[in-house]
C-alpha cells in the first residue's frame, strides 16, 4: 500500500519574514514617484540608496544603514544627473561606490565617502554617455572588475570598462521594442532579457549573438521579467494573456515549454523577483502590492515548490535587496528586504527558526565575496570564471552564554557515634560522648586498661550456670570494651600525632573489644548448647 506525501521535507519550509521596529526604520524619505518599474533602492553590507524625489534634476539618497530614525530634509543627496534618476546599483567588488542611470541619457558611477555623505555630492567620478533615451537599467558584471551594462530605451545594450570609461560592447539590433529587464549568468559569460515583445533571449554579449530565444514567454502585454539561476535556468515573471501573474522555470537547452507555470492573482503590479543563488530560494515582491511570496527552486517536479507568504498593511512602492556577506547569521537571517513605503524605508528580515545558537553550515555555504575573479581586460579576452566565494563563519557571533556557578555544599555531617544498648543481664558502662563540635575543647581520655566491672556469679550456681554466667559476663565486658575502643581509637589516633603513644593505645583498645565480642558470642552459644542444664545452672 502506498502513501501519498502530503507535506514536501524543506528547511525553508517555515521561514518567516518579521518588520523591525520604528526606531529601526528610516523615516521621513520622499521616496520617487517617477512611473518605472525599477526597485527604487539598492543596499550593500554599508549603505542604502533611495530614489527620492528632487526639483531641477534627479537626486538619490546614500544612508549609512546605522543611521536610523528620523531623515532631516536637508540631509545631503547624490545630485549630478539633469534628469529623474530610473535605476541605481551597488558595485559587488566595492561596497563605496554606485551606478545610476537617469532620463538624461547619461550613466554616472559615484563614489561615496567612509562615513556617508557630509555634504551634496554632485561631481561623479566616471560619466558614461552612449544611449540616445532614457536609462532605465543598470546591471554590474558580477565577476569581472569595473565592467557594467546600461540598458536604455533606445533598445540598446552597451558594455562599459568604468576604470577607462570606454564603450566595451554595444549591442544593437538584438531587441525590437523596450528592454523590461537584463540579469547576468552567474559566471558572467551571458545575460538574458525580458523585451516588450514577450520574448526572452540568451545573449552572448562579446559576441554579441543571441545563444537562445523564447517567443510568448508570458501572453499578457504587461511588464515581464526575467532572471538567471545558478544552475543556468531562467526564473521568468509576467501575465497571462487574461492577466493573470504567473512564474515560470524555463531550461536554456529547452525553451519550447517551460519547465514550471505557476498563476499566482490577478493584480496588475508587475512582479519583482530577487533570487538567492545559495538556498535556491526566489523571492517575488509585486509592486504596489503588501506581500512578499517566496518559492524554492529544485530538481523535482513541479520544480517552483511555494513557501510561504510575508503580509503586511501597507503596499510597497519598491524594494531593496541585502547581499548575503550582510546579514546576520547568527540568528539565522537568510535574506532581508527593504521595503519602500511612501515616505519612509522598513527593513524586513526572513529568518529560519533553529533552536541551536551554533553556525548553521547548511543555511549558509560558501557565498559571492568581495572580491572581482578577474579584470575586466581578462574578460574581454575571453576568460570566464564563477564569483570567488568566502565563508560566512567569520561573521558569526556567538550568543553570550550565562557563566556556569557550583554551589558547593558539604555532604558530610558530624554525628555522633552512638552508644552501645546496654544489656539487660548487666549495664556496661557507657564510654565518654564524642566532640559535638571541632571547637569545642577535648576531654582527657578514660585511664588505659580500664574495664567495665563482671557481672556476680550466684551462689547457688552449678557448673554450667557458673559457666553461662562467667561467658555472659566475659562479652558484656567485651562489648564494653568495644565500644570504648571505637571512642577511644580515633582519638587516640589524633592525640598519638601530638603527645605520641596515645593513638597505638586507642587501637589496643579497640583490639581487645572485638576479642571480647569473640567471647561473648561463643559464650552464648555454649551455654545455649546445654540446654536444662545450664537454665538449672542459674536457677
């Protein structure tokens, strides 16, 4: 009999998203307005940039991510461009420096001080002009230094060197209408595109060929977009010719059908994927929307498996991304958002419960670091190498642990030996008590030698009672004497350390009261032994 899986195994399984506090969030930020469906901010383990709204030009916001709270109005801006600015993008291989591209038809590579702006930055470092419309999409190489791609609305890709500011590639001809999205392999050997005209392509920018073409990836005339995967498949977003958002997982070898097709509702805000090549975890944020779904991407089939859903009351206007060298691992932080409102910025962290405190290896394998694979001459002679990756572990802090206190108690107490039942043929006599404290002083022991007194013999005894009566009497006195060499051993013992003798003394004593318990015992027993005779004896 065979059981049907009702609930598919996944550490994601039950990751959940969580809003910071208020004091945690940047507050007050006039957040752009300009009809583009772009993110609108772009975060890195040091800063985060908004587009804002400016007068006379185009103007976006460089935080330091430790500057929470209230943003005053006059707080400096990065103000070059002429025009509203469309799209920006951390640099991977340098944490300080960040594209933008504008309506003015210009690219502008900034670099941003340590610390964060002190006053308006308005002087680039690099100026990239080569598009004839607007800029609408910024994309850095994520392998080779200082190379990036501009996409405008003249439906033109170019290539740009940014360390000698010259044009590497331009690549036209390859896209009939708008460019809705361009997202790099993950070894940066191509891109693929999203174009108006509902194809995906493959391309092959130092060639400057199309490797790959989808037709109609998505019926819907509304905005689609389109992402590489680690493994070389292509996420793709859009809507279906009745308008409804769908997901789709297409295999580049295979672009007839698509692997996956998932509809998720009928809004009409297009749908924003971020994709996390270490999880294989897709996360699809719609604009205008107060959701944040998340998928997992596998090898089995239905391939797109739906996680879970974050909801929130307030629909976003954009959002930003934290790479995953800035998250917090020792509470099992595996993405965090940041989420655009109206007039103020909210981080939200996706978090895997663990109940352990120690470095979660599965969560987090070796990512993208820092640091480029290769120049950007290596590149355009044709080498080709995945991100070098680093390991998260050194950014693991450990929970403070509470210090372990023994309380030390003392399991033994002084007691008294206690004293032997005196017997009723005939009292022995009762040895000196024993110390009831180390404090107090010691009496002398009894004289050496002494005994307890025999028991009288009666007259009228026979032999046999006579005998009973002399063993009887023999073990009293032995038992006596035991008990008086148990006191008087130890002490003794301890009085032999100081005076000398006295200790080897104790333990004759102690000696001759087990002799005598010998006696007694073996008198009772003879005695018993005879029976009449020995009861006629005593009477």
């Amino acid at each position: 009999m065979s059981f049907r899986k009702v609930v598919r195994q996944s550490k994601f399984r039950h990751v959940f998203g969580q809003p910071v506090k208020t004091e945690q969030c940047y507050d007050d930020i006039r957040v752009s307005r300009v009809t583009w469906d772009s993110t609108f901010c772009a975060v890195n383990p040091s800063f985060v940039a908004i587009i804002v709204e400016a007068s006379g030009g185009g103007a976006f916001l460089v935080l330091p991510l430790h500057k929470t709270g209230r943003i005053d109005k006059s707080y400096p801006t990065v103000c070059g461009h002429t025009g509203p600015v469309l799209d920006i993008e951390w640099c991977p291989h340098n944490d300080h420096v960040i594209a933008s591209g504008s309506e003015d038809c210009t690219v502008m590579v900034w670099q941003i001080p340590e610390g964060g702006l002190s006053q308006p930055l308005t002087e680039p470092v690099v100026v990239l002009e080569g598009h004839s419309k607007r800029v609408g999409i910024i994309s850095w190489h994520p392998t080779a230094r200082n190379v990036l791609l501009s996409a405008g609305c003249d439906n033109v890709v170019l290539i740009w060197n940014v360390g000698t500011a010259e044009e590497l590639y331009r690549l036209e001809g390859l896209h009939p209408d708008l460019i809705y999205s361009v997202s790099w392999s993950r070894d940066g050997s191509r891109f693929c595109t999203a174009c108006k005209d509902k194809s995906v392509r493959v391309i092959d920018p130092r060639r400057g060929t199309v490797v790959a073409e989808k037709e109609r990836a998505h019926e819907g005339a509304r905005p689609m977009r389109a992402i590489f995967l680690a493994d070389g498949k292509i996420f793709t977003t859009g809507f279906s010719r009745m308008s409804e958002r769908q997901l789709a997982l297409w295999d580049t070898e295979n672009l007839e059908e698509p692997m996956g097709l998932q509809e998720l509702d009928s809004s009409n805000g297009a749908l924003l994927p971020f994709y996390d090549p270490d999880t294989n975890v897709v996360y699809v944020c719609g604009k205008g929307d107060s959701s944040i779904r998340y998928f997992e991407i596998t090898e089995e089939p239905p391939y797109i498996h739906f996680l879970n859903t974050f909801t929130s009351k307030e629909p976003q206007r954009g959002m930003g991304w934290m790479p995953k060298r800035g998250l917090d691992v020792s509470k099992c932080e595996i993405a965090r958002f940041y989420k655009l409102h109206e007039r103020r910025c909210e981080p939200i962290i996706m978090t895997v419960p663990r109940k352990s405190d120690l470095f979660q290896d599965d969560l987090y394998p070796d990512t993208a670091g820092p640091d480029p694979a290769m120049e950007a001459e290596e590149w355009v002679a044709g080498q080709t190498a995945g991100p070098v990756l680093v390991s998260l572990r050194q950014a693991y802090v450990p929970s403070k642990q509470r210090d372990l206190k023994v309380s030390r108690r003392s399991l033994l107490h002084d007691a008294r030996p206690a004293a032997a039942a005196p017997s009723p043929a005939a009292p022995a006599a009762t040895p000196p008590a024993a110390p009831a404290a180390a404090s107090a002083r010691l009496s002398a022991p009894p004289a050496l030698g002494t005994s307890a007194p025999a028991p009288p013999v009666s007259e009228g005894a026979g032999p046999l009672g006579r005998g009973r009566g002399l063993c009887g009497g023999a073990g009293l006195w032995g038992k006596g004497a035991w008990s008086l060499g148990k006191w008087a051993g130890p002490l003794g013992k301890g009085m032999g350390r100081e005076r000398g003798g006295g200790g080897g003394s104790g333990k004759g004593v102690g000696h001759l009261g087990v002799v005598g318990v010998a006696l007694w015992v073996v008198g009772v027993v003879w005695v018993s032994g005879r029976g009449l005779a020995g009861d006629a004896g005593c009477a």
